[in-house]
C-alpha cells in the first residue's frame, strides 16, 4: 500500500509546501520506502511509497508523463499492466520504467478517463491534466483502496486516510453525528460519508472530475 494527499485550491492561492508535505508525512506508515511531492501553484500532490512491482527510482511519485503536463499519485497495484502497456505499445507509446504507473499515465493520454475501465486491480488514484485544467480523483470497483476528499469554497483537499487532513489548517474536523449514528448501528461508516461532516469517500467504480474553479461531477464507471 502506498499513501496519496494533494490539494487544489480554486482561487489561485498556491499550496503551501509545508501543509503538503506534512500531510503526506502523516501516511508514512503507508509508505515508509519514498516519499514525493509536486506542486505548481495552486495544485499540489504528494506520495508516500511503498516500493513493490518496480523498485528503482523509476517508480518514484507523483509521476508525470513525458511532457510534463498530466501528473499523477497513486496507491494500489493494476494486475493486468503488461497487458495494457502490450496494447499501449503498438500504439506507439513509448515506456521506460516497469512500474505500472507509467502504463496509467500513458493509457490516460490515450483513453482519457475511460482508461479506468482496462484496469484490473486495486487503486485510488489522482490525476491532474495541466492542458485542461483538471483534477481527476478515481477509486477502484469495490473500494478496496481508500480515497477520502474535502470540498470548500476555496478548495478541494484529498487523502489515503483521515488523518492527512489535520495537517491542513483550514480543513474543519467536526464529528458528523449522523455517521456517528450509522457506525453505533452497523459498526462501519457508509459511503460517501465519513465521521467527519466535511470529508466525504469517493465511491467505489466511481471518479470525480474537478475543474479549477471548483466544479465537480461524479461518474459511475461500474456497478
């Protein structure tokens, strides 16, 4: 398992590196092998690694296609990656690490966000397209990875775990008493909601298109 935490603020306002890197720091026992991040003004992503299909530098995150423009962080493992890259190959995409992240980077150059639907395995990932202007929050078919956002006004703020957001300073954590309820009644906290009243679970077979200004729509690429 790795760990992922990024940020998009929708007034311009860049990230602050610190709150970032704090945040991914919080998710060091998701990944204790590597840990990056990547900003660029009012966008910022961060990882915690832990190394397992490629363990060279190669596989180090956030990662960006070879033109600098679609950066990527990502937690999971895409089972059927040889194939995708087999079939990504002959299209002329070329590869110069083993890891499976690169394969999702260029199969989102080729497909767009439909790319979701080739991948067979357990993921949360998030994607920025610096061409468009948009941030891309997807979660694998069941929800076996955990995928956690936060949206105000002025900002939408993203994590593996729950934890990550208390390094923001302007992310409230208030108990949500009616989740609260749920999980005394059921033992768990269903989706979309979490125990917090403004952090949500991105729903499985789902993914979320986030535009700079602060749109948001959902589609449900499975059920």
């Amino acid at each position: 398992m790795c760990g992922i935490v990024g940020r998009l603020n929708f007034n311009d306002a860049p990230v602050v590196r610190a709150e970032l890197e704090a945040a991914r720091d919080a998710l060091a026992n998701r990944g204790p092998d590597d840990a990056g991040a990547w900003l660029d003004g009012a966008v910022g992503l961060a990882h915690r690694r832990l190394a397992i299909l490629d363990l060279s530098p190669g596989g180090h995150q956030p990662k960006s296609d070879a033109g600098g423009n679609v950066w990527i962080t990502y937690n999971g493992e895409v089972f059927n990656f040889r194939e995708v890259r087999d079939e990504l190959t002959a299209l002329g995409h070329p590869f110069r690490t083993t890891s499976d992240t690169e394969v999702m980077l260029a199969a989102y150059r080729q497909w767009g966000m439909a790319c979701v639907q080739r991948f067979n395995g357990m993921f949360a990932f998030a994607l920025w397209d610096g061409a468009q202007k948009k941030l891309y929050l997807a979660r694998d078919r069941i929800g076996v990875k955990p995928l956690y956002c936060a949206q105000f006004a002025s900002q939408l703020v993203f994590a593996s775990t729950l934890k990550a957001f208390a390094a923001f300073a302007d992310v409230p954590l208030e108990i949500d008493a009616a989740a609260l309820e749920l999980y005394f009644q059921t033992l768990y906290v269903p989706a979309p909601l979490s125990i917090y009243r403004n952090i949500r679970k991105v729903r499985p077979g789902t993914w979320l298109e986030v535009s700079a200004t602060g749109n948001v729509r959902e589609t449900v690429y499975w059920r």
